[in-house]
C-alpha cells in the first residue's frame, strides 16, 4: 500500500487539489449577490491557490518512474464503498499532471479575465466555474473507474449553466444540445464500466474498478475477452470520448455550444473539456482494449482525417469569429485523435504536446475574441477591420496566439503538430500528406480572420471608440501568451514530463498488437 | 372460542396495533374538531406514525429472534419488513407534513383525511410483513381503499374525482385479477402460505394452471408498481389527486407493492423464477420505455413526474430480474440488495420533488405546469438549488443518491446476464434528463413573468431539506446505508 504524502494544508495533496475550488464554490454561497469585489477576491484566492497546488504538485511528482510505479509519487487510495470494491483512488502520472496545470491555469486566466468584465449573476458564474474545475481536476486524477465518472459528470451541469445562462441568443438550445450529446456518450461508457467490472470479477476473483488493476489483467489475457465483446467496450468507451473531443461527425454540438457559451465557458471547453476526451482515450480505451485499438484504428483514422480537412475547411467559409475558431478546434483536436491513433510514442508524445497548446493557443483566441465581444456585443468578423490601431495590444496578442495555433516555428503549436506528423509518417504516408493540408488550410483561415478583423482600412464607425484590453484582461492573457512562446522554444520540460506516460501507453497498447 | 395463537404473537403486530388504535382514535376526534384547528390533528398523526417507528424496535425485541413467523405463518417480522416499514413511516409522515396547510386552507374536512392515511399506513405496514397470499391481500385492500378515498378527496373537483374513479375501477379490477391468480396459484400448489408454495412449487412440474396463476398475480402487482402495460391510470391519478397525496401515491405504496412483490416471487415463487422472469424482463422493457418517452410530452409537472415514476419502477424491476437469475459467484444476489437501496433514495428525491411542488402551488389545485418553475433560481435561489439536487438525483446524476441507486441496479442486471436491459435503462435515463432538465431550465435559464407564486410552509421546507441532506448524503457516503440494506435482505 502507497504512503499517502504528507502536504502541507492537511490534507492530502491531490485532494486539495480537486476539492478546494468547489469549497470556493461552497464559500461563495454566504457572500451577498451584489458583493463583486469579495466575490471576485474570492474566485482569484481560490482558483489562484488551486494553480499554487498544482505548481506544488509538479515540484513533489517525480517523472522518472516508469510503468504503474510512474502513478506512485503522489497517490491516494483509501476505500470508498468497499463492498464493491469502489475505491477513492486519485493518482498522476506525466499525461495527467500536464493537463491539470493546463486547467488550473486556464480556470485562473478565465476568472482574471471575468473580473475584467461586465457580467450578470458574476457570482453564480465564479461559482459555475470553480465547480467545473473541480470536476475537471476530479476527472483528471481519478483512476477508479466509478470515481471517474462521478467527476466526469460533475462537469457536465456547471456547463451546462454556464452555456444555458451566461450565453448568447440560442443559449438554451446549445447547452440542451452540448447536454445530451455528452450524456448519451457517458451513459454507454458506464454500462461499459460495470459490463467491464463484471468481466474483471469474473476473471480474477476480485470486485474492484481500478484501473491499475483493470489494465495489467486485461493485458495478461486474464480477461478472456471475445473479439466481440472488445469491440463493444472499445466502442462504448472510444464513443464517450469521441463525442467529447469531438471527432467528426459528432462534432455537430460543439460549433452551438462554442458560439452560445460566454467567453469563459468557450476557453474552458476549448481548452480543457475537449482535452478530456483525447485523455480518456489514452488514459482508458487504449490501454485496456489494445486489441479493439488495433482494428479499428484505420477506421478512426480516417474519420479523423476527414475531420482535420473538413473542419478546416467548414473554419475557411465562416464569417462568425467564434464559429471559425470552434470548427478550426474539430481540425486540430482531429490532428491529435490522428496522432494517438498512430501509436508510437513520437505521435503520441506530439498529441499531448499538441493537446496542452491547443487549450492554450484556442484558449486565447476565445479569450481574445470574447475581449471583442464585450466591447462591441458582435461576433460576425464584417463587423470589425482595421481595428488594430484601436486595440494594438489585442492585436499583438492575436497575431502571437494565432500564429502559435497555425503552428509557427518557435511557438507551441509547431512542436506538437511536427511531432505527430512525424510520429503519423512512420504509420502512412498518405494519412501524414492529408493531415498536412490540415495545418496548410488552418494557416489560410486564422490569418484571413486576423487580416479581416484587424488589418485595413477602418470601415465601420462604431469601431472607433474601442478600447483595449484593460488590465484584468492582460493579467488573464499574458500568462498563457508566455506559455506559448516558453513551450515552442524550449519544450524539453513538457516532453520529459510527459515521456514516461506516453512510453507506458504506447507500450501497453503495442503489447498484443504484436502477433 | 378461544384465541387459536399464542398471545406474544400480538408483541410482533404491536406497531401496527398502536397505529389502528390511534388511527381511531384520529377519525373519532375529528368530529369534535372545527376546521381551522385541524393543524393539531395532523400532530398528533405524526406522532402516532412516530410512536408506531419506535414500537418496531419494540416489537422486534420482545417478540423474540428475528425472523419471527406469527400467527400460523400469516405474517413475518424480519428485518426485510423493518426496512419497509422504516421507510413507509417515513413517507406517511412526510406526506402529512405536506398536507398541513394544503389540507388546512382547503374547504375539505383534515380528520378523515389524516385517518385514511393512517389506515392506509397501517395496511403497508402488514404488506410489509405478509408472508400468506391472504394477510398480503386483506393488506393491500386495506391500503387501497384508503387510497382510493383520498385520491377522490377533493370531491368537488371533477378532476380528482375522476382520478378516483379511475382509480377505484381499475384498482378493483387488478385486485380481483390478483385474487384469481392467487386462487390459481392456490390450486397448483395446494396452498397460500409462500413457503409451502415454494415447497409445492419445486415440487410439481410446470403446468399451465400455475403458469396462468402467476402471470395473473404478476400483473396484479404491476399493477401496483405502475407498470407497463398496466401504467395507464398512474398519471391520471397523480394529477388529479391533491398533490401531497400524489407525492404519497408515488412513494408509500409502490414501496408496500415492491416489499410485497419480491416477497411473493421470490419467496413463494423463487423455485420458478426462469419461468417468470421472462415476462418481467418484457414488462421492464415496456416500462422504461413508456414512462420516459411519455414523459418527454407533458407539460404538467405532476403528470410528468407520474410518468417518471412509472419510468423508475421499470429500473426496479431490473432488480426483480436481477434476483431471478440466481446468486453470482460469490454467492450474493444483488437483485433484492439493489432494490432496497433504490426504493430508498427513490423515496427521498421523489418525496422532495413534489415537495417543492407542494410550495409552488397557488391554488393548491391541478395549476402546476412546468412554466410555474420559471426564474425560480432568481426569486427562491435555495428551492431552485433542492430541486436541481432532486432532478439530478431522478436522472441518476453523481453524486447523487439516484445514482448509486442506479448504479446498484444496473450493475445486478450486468451481473445477471441481461446486459441489454441495463443498456435500454441507460439510454432511457438519457431521454429522462431531457424532461427532468426542462424544470432546470425554467428555473435557471429561463426569466420568470410576473409575480412567483409561492408558499412559506417551514414544515414543507424542513421535510425538503432532510430530503435533500439524504439525497446527497446517500450520493456521497454510501457505505453505511449499503451495509444496513444488506443485512435487510430476504434469506
């Protein structure tokens, strides 16, 4: 049995972690509606210290271990409902700790930003998101399985509001939308997980849903699954996660949800939610259905190519800013379901280097265009032009995230999308040509948004008073800015980070793909 | 002519004795009592219901060790029937707390209604115990003949006297199809107390007399539990009914029917469960099929939570099928254990929601549509928050008690080899957020017109709040009530 680390604010590290924005969610609900400035303080100090934990939670990790020891550094492991063998088991390895700091910090830029702007109802919305984070932070360390869907559905209803409330025209038909979509993938992977616990008590003897013990017995064979059966988990599990990334053509939520939800909610989804279901395709289907993997990777990887092109394509005939940037998610986050699909570890490494820019460089175009949004309450890219004399500093900020999202030598996006291309070459030379096109149309469609909306002349009157973005706004923005610039210069620390992981995926997943 | 049983069999009926006796005692009262001051009848109800709580205990002790069989086999006190009547007791007390200013600004005379719900407790509670075809029946009647005079109570309102109708003449004619299962069953095995049959029945060989028998009893109890194909009457009822006795419909007596139910089929009719269990899985199926897809359609709130309720007893049946198909390998059957966990929290996150329609009401009559729900969040932000707890929990959202109910259930049809039927439960609770998230959506997402009509009841609010403490508690920390739940099982 693991030692439980000791952390300096009593509890254990990882559970700090999880639960200290949603006791900041709690502490919110004793302060009066209309106390903005306490309520503000309140949703910095908690999502602040929850980014701190999780700074300390990177210095205590230790990246060299490797295999299921690599879980160890910081685990947690106390029953929950014993009878079934339900356990509280939270752990990280290099995959997971990378996103959650990707989380904390995008949470905290989300809140900055808020602060920064004129928002109804602001504490339900503080709230809102300190749930979501808690959540996302739960799903992200969790590896009992029922303990994972708990978290993974916890997310669903803080969305579910930010969408429905602080959103646009068609709000309620988005999040109805966003809603189901997500669920009915959800549900079929919790029957999967009881079929799969069932299979596993069958096998061994023993009631449990941990996955470090689902993966070595599914591995060793002890699982005695018939081809069948595997792709019908595969499938169950693959789709939840599928419709969360989401792949063409289940992607048709997110474009409504993106264009509905407000700033904060489309930089979370875009930056977080939809990483979640790349995560659980190598955290889970992966690693435990290696055989199904093998199958059906031609079939994904196709959708996934059809999903790169497509959704670039669609991005290049949009006139709606948010619209453009949410289909050019479908195109990239496709670039990494390719990548994980590809299955050697310089694809895979590239997808989650691509996965933590992605939800960084995304994450500043919603922001940068929500700052837009705020001032002018329009969205449609003919509304704007030339308006980077009126806003320099947006426009700097743009150009850098956008260029970082085309995948600009030096900036983040190359190293992820280079990776994975390369890792893709070693599988096919044509899935590597056509995926390529991807980032040559995805270079065509961001920069003619940004000549459109920034470049020229200044043609349309109401543009003239705009005003930059104010401080709270810069306080969000520049730290992911510094990011994206620090990760396409010098990525070694996230590679190192994530290495090990990647290799033990990899690995597990080439185990009985092997004849 | 003397007294044919020992006289300490009256210790194992003791709760049930104290409650008839003040019951009366109630019914006789009321006649002296002007209205306006029938908040003390309602009381001195709850009390009765409380004294009736602490004499189980009682009555277990003193009667000796548990099982205890009385009166010739007639009725068991075991701890399977202690969980049904905990729970019961609770869904009578809480339903009159519903009641009390309902009942009071209502031009209806409260003694005989808060008789008839004693009376009507007072048959759960031998339902609960009933180990002979004929205590379970004389039981039931008792129950359903309360009910239907309370269904029917407003009787100057066409609606609820229309959901009494239909009530009574469908409720009798079920009864007499049960009845004449019964005798069949009665004719295969030559007798009506359930060891004897299940003796009988292991016994002789599969005949059609035996067959016909218990499908008739089978739908007799589906009935009960609103079950497709014989679900019909339940939303007419529930909407027509007075809503706290919709609340009381939707919960007391399907858990009395469902302790009946596995007791009949499992006990008495265990020995041919691969014959039986067919017919429940399809009337599972049709169940969860028809109350979620019918609930998609109302606009009523009572209505749609009558058809979510029928949507919840096609779950539970999962658990009946679950408890036919045997004991797994290590040699626990999970059907029963998840059926008591879900009735549970079944009972507390539906008690809670139509709590909160008791509050929202204006007229106290039949207005309740789901517009009524509309920027609730803004004008009671702690109401709007319950129900959201209780709609989470009906669509079997974590962490929430609905979901480790479902969680139980799904994973004992798993278990039992009917992984498909736990699919189409999944994929119901997936149309079930649907409908139960159009209430989240008029209370959050949507501005509400006008005036919020709205009653400040503390004794409603108070019963809310525990529901939702339970709801969240049982979601959260589930181990304590899963230990006690196991050790309530049927042997």
């Amino acid at each position: 049995m693991p030692t439980t680390p000791f952390s300096p604010l009593g509890a254990d590290l990882l559970s700090t972690l999880v639960f200290l924005p949603a006791v900041g969610a709690l502490v919110l609900l004793f302060v009066p509606d209309g106390a903005r400035k306490t309520i503000q303080g309140i949703g910095l100090l908690f999502s602040g210290a929850t980014f701190a934990v999780s700074v300390l939670a990177l210095l205590r990790f230790n990246p060299d271990l490797v295999g299921s020891e690599a879980f160890r550094s910081l685990m947690v492991d106390r029953p929950w409902i014993p009878r079934f063998g339900i356990r509280y088991l939270l752990a990280v390895d290099g995959l997971s700790l990378s996103l959650v700091l990707l989380t904390t910090l995008l949470t905290l830029s989300v809140l900055l930003v808020a602060c920064g702007q004129k928002i109804d109802r602001f504490k339900g919305y503080v709230a809102a998101f300190l749930v979501l984070e808690t959540g996302m932070l739960g799903s992200l360390v969790a590896l009992d399985m029922i303990l994972f869907y708990v978290f993974w559905e916890v997310m669903l209803i803080p969305m579910y509001f930010i969408i429905g409330i602080w959103g646009g025209k068609r709000r309620i038909y988005a999040t109805m939308k966003f809603v189901l979509f997500t669920l009915a993938g959800s549900l079929l992977m919790f029957v999967a997980i009881l079929f799969a616990a069932n299979v596993n008590a069958q096998a061994t003897g023993i009631q449990t849903f941990s996955l470090l013990d689902w993966v070595p017995a599914a591995l060793g064979g002890a699982w005695g699954l018939t081809p069948r059966s595997e792709a019908l988990l595969f499938w169950a599990f693959a789709l939840a996660f599928l419709v969360k990334v989401p792949l063409w053509p289940l992607h048709t939520w997110l474009p409504d949800a993106h264009v509905e939800a407000p700033t904060g909610g489309s930089v979370i989804l875009a930056g977080v939610l939809l990483k979640l279901g790349t995560y659980g395709l190598l955290r889970f289907a992966l690693p435990l259905f290696p055989n199904a993997t093998a199958r059906y990777t031609p079939f994904i990887a196709v959708l996934a190519l059809i999903g790169i092109v497509y959704g670039a394509w669609v991005a290049a005939a949009q006139k709606d800013m948010k619209k453009l940037v949410a289909y050019s998610s479908v195109s990239h986050l496709a670039l990494v379901v390719l990548g994980i699909f590809a299955v050697n570890a310089t694809a895979v490494s590239g997808a989650v280097v691509q996965m933590v820019g992605h939800g960084l460089t995304t994450g500043l175009l919603f922001m940068l265009v929500g700052v837009l949004y705020d001032r002018r309450h329009t969205r449609e890219m003919a509304d704007y032009g030339g308006v980077a004399s009126q806003v320099p500093v947006t426009t700097t900020l743009f150009l850098i995230a956008t260029l970082g999202s085309i995948g600009l030598p030096g900036l983040n996006g190359f190293v992820g999308e280079f990776l994975i291309l390369g890792g893709v070459f070693k599988v096919s030379v044509l899935w590597c040509a056509v995926a390529a096109t991807g980032m040559v149309l995805s270079a065509i469609y961001l920069l003619t948004l940004v000549q459109k909306v920034f470049w020229g002349p200044s043609t349309v009157a109401a543009n003239r008073g705009l005003t930059d973005m104010n401080g709270w706004e810069l306080a969000g923005a520049l730290p992911l800015i510094a990011f994206v610039v620090i990760l396409g210069v010098y990525p070694a620390p996230l590679l190192n980070l994530v290495k090990n992981s990647v290799e033990s995926i990899v690995q597990v997943a080439r185990v009985r793909m092997l004849p | 002519m003397t007294f044919p049983f020992p006289a300490s069999d009256l210790l194992v009926i003791l709760p049930e004795l104290v409650l008839t006796q003040l019951a009366l005692g109630i019914l006789l009262w009321a006649t002296v009592v002007r209205k306006g001051r029938e908040a003390t009848l309602a009381w001195v109800s709850i009390a009765s219901l409380a004294a009736a709580a602490v004499l189980i205990p009682v009555a277990a002790r003193l009667s000796g060790p548990l099982p205890r069989a009385a009166f010739g086999g007639m009725l068991t006190l075991d701890r399977f029937s202690i969980f049904f009547k905990v729970l019961v007791l609770l869904a009578t007390a809480v339903t009159i707390l519903f009641s009390l200013k309902f009942v009071g600004t209502s031009s209806y005379p409260g003694g005989e209604y808060y008789a008839l719900l004693l009376f009507s407790a007072v048959g759960m509670l031998f339902m609960a115990s009933g180990t002979h075809l004929v205590s379970i029946y004389i039981a039931l009647e008792l129950m359903a003949l309360s009910q239907y005079v309370l269904a029917g109570y407003f009787k100057r309102e066409t609606k609820s006297v229309e959901a009494a109708a239909k009530y009574f003449v469908l409720g009798a004619f079920s009864s007499g199809v049960l009845l004449y299962g019964i005798s069949l069953v009665y004719g295969a095995a030559g007798s009506l107390d359930l060891g004897d049959v299940a003796r009988s029945l292991a016994a002789t060989p599969r005949s059609s007399l035996l067959g016909v028998g218990i499908v008739l009893t089978a739908s007799g109890m589906l009935f009960k539990i609103a079950s497709a194909p014989f679900h019909v009457w339940a939303p007419d009822v529930y909407e027509g009914a007075p809503t706290p006795i919709s609340a009381f419909f939707s919960v007391g007596p399907k858990l009395a029917a469902y302790a009946i139910f596995a007791r009949i089929f499992f006990v008495g009719f265990g020995p041919r469960a691969g014959d039986w269990a067919p017919v429940l899985a399809a009337s599972a199926a049709l169940t969860m099929v028809v109350g979620n897809v019918g609930a998609l359609l109302q606009q009523n709130v009572k209505r749609m939570l009558g058809y979510s309720s029928i949507g919840h007893a096609g779950y539970a049946l999962l658990g009946l099928l679950a408890y036919a198909s045997g004991t797994d390998a290590r040699g626990e059957n999970f059907g029963l254990w998840a059926i008591l966990i879900y009735l549970a929290a079944y009972l507390l996150m539906t008690l809670g929601a139509f709590g909160l329609v008791v509050l929202l009401e204006a007229k106290g009559y039949a207005t309740e549509s789901v517009d009524d729900f509309n920027g609730l969040s803004k004008k009671n932000p702690l109401a709007a928050a319950a129900m959201l707890v209780f709609l989470l929990s009906l669509a079997g959202i974590p962490p929430t008690a609905g979901f480790v109910g479902k969680y139980f259930l799904f994973s004992a049809a798993m278990k039992a080899g009917w992984p498909s039927l736990a699919l189409l439960a999944v994929l119901m609770s997936a149309v079930s957020l649907f409908y139960y998230f159009r209430i989240a959506r008029a209370m959050y997402l949507v501005e509400g017109e006008g005036e919020l009509r709205w009653r400040e009841e503390p004794a409603v609010a108070a019963a809310v709040a525990v529901c939702v403490a339970g709801t969240l508690l049982l979601g959260i920390l589930p181990q304590p009530f899963v230990a006690l739940a196991k050790s309530c099982l049927l042997p």
